[in-house]
C-alpha cells in the first residue's frame, strides 16, 4: 500500500531524512518511532504529499506521490502533530464542512458525521465551539476529521496527545479495530501503546531508519543478558550455597522477605528457567517465584537510539 525509496529530504546543509526505504502492506498498523527531531513527521509530511521530498520518492498505492499528489491526498487520512481545527466553528458544522472538502455526497454526510461522533466519542460536544474543548476532545474532533472521508490509509502523528487514561485505551481500541480494514501509521512516544495496538514497528534515527520489525522480532533481537527472578521458601544461605554448587547462574542480587529468599541470577543467553524447576523439585523447596525479565520495546528503543 506504501513504497518508500530512498526517501531524502534536507532543511539547508540538515537531513532531517537520510535515504530511508520501507514498505507497508494492506491492513498492517505500523509505528512509527524516534526521538524528538529524528525526522518521524517530516517522514509522514513526505508520505502524505504535503512536503516535496529532495530525493527518492513515495508510492502509495502504485501511484507516485510526485505526480499524483491529489488522487494520493483523496486516499489518505492525515492528523498532524498539531491538530488542525478552526477553533471559531461548532464542532458539527467543523465536520460537516471537512466531509463536503473531501467530497463526501451530501446524502452520505450525516451518516459518516453519526459514525465519528460514535468512533471518537465526541457527542458531547457537537454543539459546542472548538475553542472551548479541553486538549483531549479537540484530539478527538481532529481524529474524526482524518477519517470523515472513510480513506483506506491513516497517518496519524501523535493520535493520543492529551488524552486521558481511560481516552488513550478507547483510541487504542480504535485503532487496532481500524487496522483490521484500513493501513494505519501511527507516530507515538508512549511505547506500551505501540506494542499494544502495531503490527509492525519502524525506528527511526537522526534521519535513517535504524530497526522494522514486529515488537516480538525486535525484542528477541535485542535480548542480550537473560536475568531470572528465583524465589523459594528456605533460608538464603542454603540456597545460595545450592546454586553455588549448582554452578549455572550468577547470582546478581539476593532478598529475604520473610521465610522468603528471593535471587535475581544471570546465565548469559541461557534459559535456565527450567533448569531451577527441576533444581527446586530436587531440593523439596516450595517454589514462589520464577520468571524471566524480557528485553521490552523501551530496551530496544534506548539501545537503537542513545547515540
């Protein structure tokens, strides 16, 4: 649905993006990810038309963003880092105005306004005027604009900016429902939201893109040091002079809570956790913990962009 080639686009002697290259296929939600100025919106401003590209070029699909830019446009649903509302407007007519840009058939209109106020939860505030919507509704009217016209692709650059809790849990749920018909591309700096609503994860780096993956790949990518958490019910000594005798494992730190001893142990790239069940049977301990600290999306994201 999206074919990015070598991608390039320079303010002066700065390449905000560096000859990136990546495809998006039919109904993937993919996020889009980086620090602050890694080149993340100027890469969705490129791919939506609204920025010209120095070198490379975007196809959406099958048609050359350079040359098609408004049958492209027509096909896009595109929410800015900075919401663009006209704050002076009644919610309502603000949509209503937005669907007759997009060309939504007068007959259709109401139907697709009823649908986003139910998708985005914005009845409340239909009578209202924009200006006097907390942040977090005029995120949602600024949704709802993105996707009155019914587009097959999203962009959406910080969709849950100054939203709630509760919020941020309802849009996610839209958005994974959205990916089962629509392509979504979403740019976020709330990370367990990614590994919750994506498919796919793209990372982005001063320009270049530095790791696309599903968040299970790139985690398992970037595993490095395994670190188990070991908790059973005997005095530490024993234990700790069992899993010396034992000799698989680090010990890396070691608690009493109790008649509880807990150890947080390393066997470099090993899974030991098998291993101290069995070890644990053969002992007669009562075993209360046992688990594996993952590598997380966090992780892998300071890992590829610390630098």
């Amino acid at each position: 649905m999206i074919e990015v080639r070598e991608l390039t686009k320079t303010y002066g002697s700065e390449r905000a993006v560096d000859s990136i290259s990546f495809d998006i296929r039919q109904g993937e939600v993919v996020g889009f990810l980086g620090p602050n100025g890694a080149g993340k919106t100027t890469t969705m401003k490129l791919i939506t038309g609204y920025l010209p590209p120095n070198e490379g070029t975007v196809y959406v699909d099958g048609k050359d963003v350079r040359e098609e830019a408004i049958p492209i446009r027509r096909r896009i649903g595109y929410l800015p880092e900075s919401t663009p509302l006209y704050r002076d407007m009644v919610t309502y007519d603000y949509l209503e105005f937005v669907a007759a840009m997009r060309g939504v058939p007068v007959e259709k209109r109401n139907m697709r306004i009823a649908d986003m106020t139910v998708a985005c939860g914005i009845g409340e505030v239909l009578g209202k005027r924009i200006e006097a919507l907390s942040k977090g509704y005029r995120q949602r009217v600024g949704l709802a604009q993105a996707m009155i016209h019914d587009p097959p692709i999203l962009i959406l650059d910080e969709p849950t900016s100054g939203l709630d809790p509760n919020q941020i849990v309802e849009i996610r749920e839209l958005i994974r429902d959205l990916g089962r018909e629509k392509t979504v591309v979403l740019s976020t700096h709330i990370l367990p939201e990614v590994q919750a609503s994506c498919d796919r994860v793209l990372i982005i780096h001063r320009g270049k893109l530095v790791a696309d993956g599903t968040p299970d790949d790139l985690q398992t990518s970037f595993v490095g040091e395994r670190r188990v958490r070991f908790g059973v019910m005997e005095p530490d000594t024993v234990v700790m002079q069992a899993l010396s005798d034992w000799g698989r494992a680090t010990v890396l730190d070691s608690q009493i809570n109790g008649d509880e001893s807990l150890f947080t142990l390393s066997a470099g790239s090993e899974d030991i956790r098998g291993a101290l069940f069995h070890l644990a049977v053969e002992r007669g301990w009562t075993l209360t913990e046992l688990y594996q600290n993952r590598t997380n999306l966090e992780d892998v994201f300071r890992q590829l962009t610390a630098s």
